[in-house]
C-alpha cells in the first residue's frame, strides 16, 4: 500500500507535460483573437501594403 501511495504522490509531483499545456492554451487564445479581430487585422495589413506599394510607385517613378 504504501508503494501506491508513493506512486500516486509522485504522480501528482510531476511537472513534465506542464509546458505542454501552457503553449496549448497560448496557441487557442491567439487563434481567438485572430477570429476575433480578423476584419481589424486584415485592415491594417491591407493599410500597411497600400502604403508600401504607394511609396514604391513614387520611388520608381
């Protein structure tokens, strides 16, 4: 009995999946912001290239 209960302590001690858990639970949030602010995101990076290309369009010509 007491080799189960050193078993079951150890298993509870335990830490290694942890980390596993952690990015887990980061990669679902950011995924839930990025569906959440998609059409803001989009915006800004549709904003972001237009000025890019437009500043090119100018060097160019």
């Amino acid at each position: 009995m007491n080799k189960f209960k050193e078993l079951i302590e150890g298993f509870v001690k335990e830490e290694d999946g942890i980390g596993v858990v952690e990015i887990i639970l980061i990669l679902v949030i950011l995924v839930g912001l990025v569906v959440i602010f998609k059409d803001n995101i989009s915006d800004i990076v549709e904003d972001a290239f237009e000025a890019i290309t437009g500043d090119t369009d100018e060097i160019l010509d």
